[in-house]
C-alpha cells in the first residue's frame, strides 16, 4: 500500500508533502501494517512523526532535473 499526501495548510502552520510505504503484516494472529519509509519535506513534520508516533519518517526533499 502506498500513500501520497500534499498538506498545503495545517493546524500549526506546517505546509508539507509526505509519502509513505507500507507491506501488510500478520503479528501474533492479528493482521495490521508496518510502515517501511515515510519521506517527508518539512523538519517539524518529520521530527513531529517520527518523535512522538514513532513513524520511520525522513527528509524527502528530492528534486529532479532532465
């Protein structure tokens, strides 16, 4: 499953890009998900995920040129 999300205004004034990567899993008897990669393009999103829910969040501020 794959997510791709533009939040161009937020609660706190963050404006950002995320995506994220997930595989379906199976636990103990319980199915669920697990998140593989979650770019962001904002450092307070990123730190925000990653800090206090504990998503695999990182900079994803890519560009490319052809």
């Amino acid at each position: 499953m794959a997510l791709v999300a533009n939040y161009p205004r937020t609660n706190f004034d963050l404006v950002y890009k995320e995506s994220g990567l997930f595989l379906r899993a199976l636990y103990n008897g319980e199915e669920g998900s697990y998140c593989l990669s979650m770019p962001v393009t904002n450092d307070i999103a990123m730190a925000s995920g990653r800090e206090t829910r504990g998503f695999p969040e990182e900079d994803g501020r890519y560009s490319f040129q052809a």
